[in-house]
C-alpha cells in the first residue's frame, strides 16, 4: 500500500506531519494520533478501511505537555481547524481519547461544516462537553475499554451516553467483547457502517432495466464465497476454475452444486468426470482465485496441493474441501447445473473467508 508522507500547514506557523494513504478521489477519513496513539492499531484499521475504498488522512497533532484541563487543548483546536479547512474535500474525523476531545472542539458551532462526520473512540467525557455541542454533524461515539486505539486510561461510556441520548445525528455504542481481536473486528464493523451511511463511496444511484449489463450487475449484488472446482481431466491432469456460483443444496442426502459455463476451457472435463472437489477459499487464497479465472496454462504450479481420499485434487489451506461423487448434470441455458454427492469434507473453522461482491474481492468486517 503505498505511503505518502506529508506536512500540513497548522496554527501560527507551525507544521504538521502527515501521511495520506490511498487514491485520494476516495472519501476521506481523517485520523488523529498523538504521542500516547497505538499506532499499530491505528494502522491496523486504516489498513482496513483502505480496502473498503477510502483515502485516508493519518494526522500527528504537535507533542505538548499533559492536558488536564480544557484550556490546554490550544492550540490543537487551531490546528486541526487550519488542517481541515486545506484538505481537498470534508473527511470523516475518527479520534480517540484526548484526539476526540479536541476533535469535537474543532467541530462545535462554526466548525461543523469542516468535516462530514465525527467517530470519537473512548472520549475523555469528563471536561465540560456539552450535548447540545455535540449534535452538529452525524457523530459516533464509541466506548470499547479494549481498542488499544490510545495508551490514556479510558473512561466508561455512560456520561457520553447521557449526554448524547436525544441528540438526533449522533449514535452511541458499547463494545463489549472479551478479546482484542473480537473488538478490533465490532470496532471496524461500526466504522463501515457509519462511513457508509454518511460518507458513501459512490453517490447513491438506482438502476433498473432487463439488459445483460443491468442484469449482471445485479446479480453481482448477491456476496458470494468464492470456490475452485477441481477434477482430474480426461488426459490425467488436475484440472480446476475458479466459481462462485456454489451452493449448499441438501443435507440428506448432502448434496452441493456449482454452475460450470459452458464456454469454459475445464468445462467438457467437468461434464465427463464422475468425481471432483469444492475448494472454499480463504482470504489468503486470493491470488489461487485469480490463477484459477486466468488463462495460465498450468494453474497448479506454486499452489501446494494433494490429492484427496477419493481421488480429486484438494487445495492445500482451504476453509473447506468437499469430495464429491457427481449426482446430476443439469442443463442451464449457457451453464451446467454440476450437482455433487458429498462423500468427504475436510474444513478449518478459524480462517476469514475470501468473498466476492459487486465484481471485486472483498473480506469480513466483522463476525
Ligand atoms: C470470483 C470469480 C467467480 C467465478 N465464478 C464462475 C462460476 O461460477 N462459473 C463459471 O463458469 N465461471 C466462473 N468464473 C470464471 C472462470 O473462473 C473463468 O472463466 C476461468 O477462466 C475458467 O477457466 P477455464 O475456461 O480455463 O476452465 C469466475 C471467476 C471469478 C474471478
């Protein structure tokens, strides 16, 4: 992913560092660290939320002393006011601890157009915030105890709760999880959620009509898993194309089906077989998925493999391999219906799946 380093022109001739990561023409997060950040973690969400098509802002505020009270959040106010008002467009804030505070401060009254939304992570509720200052802008305040976001002791939620309940824009939520893992994954739940809701990647638009383009892009719309098919072919070989038009289909007896085209190079060995594999991917099988959809002539090279107990070639570190006897072959317009007996299956439960929606790759949010 690349990096760029930047500075930013701040209150009173000062500078700040920056570092802008991702396409730029993406809506905008801003995130605020300071000295007591983890920024490993910081990093860890930005990660994710470049993924989901964000550009992203990482802003280090100016190292000062201890700020105990209100006051001593000049001049980060001015700063982060000069800072917003040079970005391209109005980022989503996203601030923890002491950063939200003074996030929150840049925003109130005349600061509320500056930004298009605010993510306050474990607020420091206890200086003299107000409710009615923090309604301006769509706001979500997040209490998790565990985030690891900031090395400040975190305060419980109750007070931002209290303070926030009948303000319209602004949302409340408790993490509560007892692993940090488990919370990183609700905490990025709730920031995709938000970003969409306020901030969406794409100006929302309907589509409709009965043409092939319209009705593959609607299609694409179901989130599927993503599968390769294996067999071995008609000359010896190990065969296999990527598919994600898998479906469980009965339980007794087990049956699954996967739709082969018919124009596809694998496809009169899919038909002949009598016995072929179901591959569920992980994420890190990405790159497999893509050489199974490619021409490359020999898919199999790099790709660890075995052959299975019934004789078809399994994908080493899949989420689920199924040896299947074929059942049926159904004709389906420009597909085959290739409906499999299950004789075998073989998973591991604690991998993220790779999935695949609206024609990109995509992972889980959250659990
Ligand atoms: C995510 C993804 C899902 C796919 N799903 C299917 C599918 O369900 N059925 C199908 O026939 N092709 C599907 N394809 C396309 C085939 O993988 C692709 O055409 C491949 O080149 C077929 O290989 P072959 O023609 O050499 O057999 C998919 C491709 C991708 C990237």
């Amino acid at each position: 992913m690349s990096v760029t380093s930047i500075q930013f022109k701040a209150f009173a001739g000062q500078t700040l560092q920056a570092e802008l990561l991702g396409d730029a023409k993406n809506p905008a997060v801003l995130m605020i660290l300071d000295a007591a950040s983890n920024v490993a973690e910081w990093r860890r969400i930005a990660d994710a939320l470049l993924l989901s098509g964000r550009h992203v802002v990482m802003l280090y505020l100016r190292t000062s002393g201890a700020m105990d009270a209100a006051s001593d959040y000049f001049p980060h106010v001015d700063d982060m006011r000069a800072i917003l008002a040079q970005m391209l467009s109005r980022p989503v804030i996203m601030a923890a601890g002491r950063g939200a505070a003074i996030a929150l401060r840049a925003l109130q009254q005349d600061g509320a157009h500056l930004a298009a939304g605010l993510i306050s992570v474990d607020l420091h509720a206890d200086d003299g915030l107000d409710g009615q200052n923090m309604g301006h802008i769509p706001s979500l305040y997040i209490a998790g105890g565990l985030t690891g976001l900031d090395a400040v002791p975190r305060h419980d939620g109750t007070l931002v709760s209290s303070l926030i309940s009948d303000v319209p824009l602004a949302k409340f939520v408790q993490l509560d999880a007892a692993e940090p893992d488990d919370v990183h994954e609700a905490l990025l739940g709730q920031l995709l959620e938000f970003l969409e809701l306020y901030h969406p990647r794409d100006a929302r638009e309907f589509r409709s009509g009965s043409d092939p383009r319209t009705l593959r892009d609607a299609m694409g719309l179901f989130a599927t898993g993503v599968t390769i098919v294996t067999a071995v072919g008609d000359n010896g070989d190990a065969i296999g194309m990527t598919a994600n038009s898998f479906t469980s289909v009965s339980l007794d007896p087990p049956l699954l089906l996967v739709c082969i085209a018919k124009s596809a190079g694998s496809a009169p060995h899919l038909q002949s077989t009598t016995k072929f594999g179901v591959n569920v991917l992980q994420i890190g099988q990405q790159p497999a998925s893509n050489r199974f959809a490619s021409k490359v002539e020999d898919r199999f090279a790099g790709i660890d493999w075995t052959m299975g107990e019934t004789g078809v070639p399994l994908l080493d570190g899949s989420l689920v391999s199924f040896e299947c006897e074929r059942q049926t072959l159904h004709d389906a317009g420009d597909h085959f219906i290739l409906v499999g007996h299950v004789m075998r299956a073989q998973f591991e439960p604690h991998r993220d799946p790779l999935l695949f929606f609206r024609g990109k790759y995509r992972r889980l949010h959250f659990a």
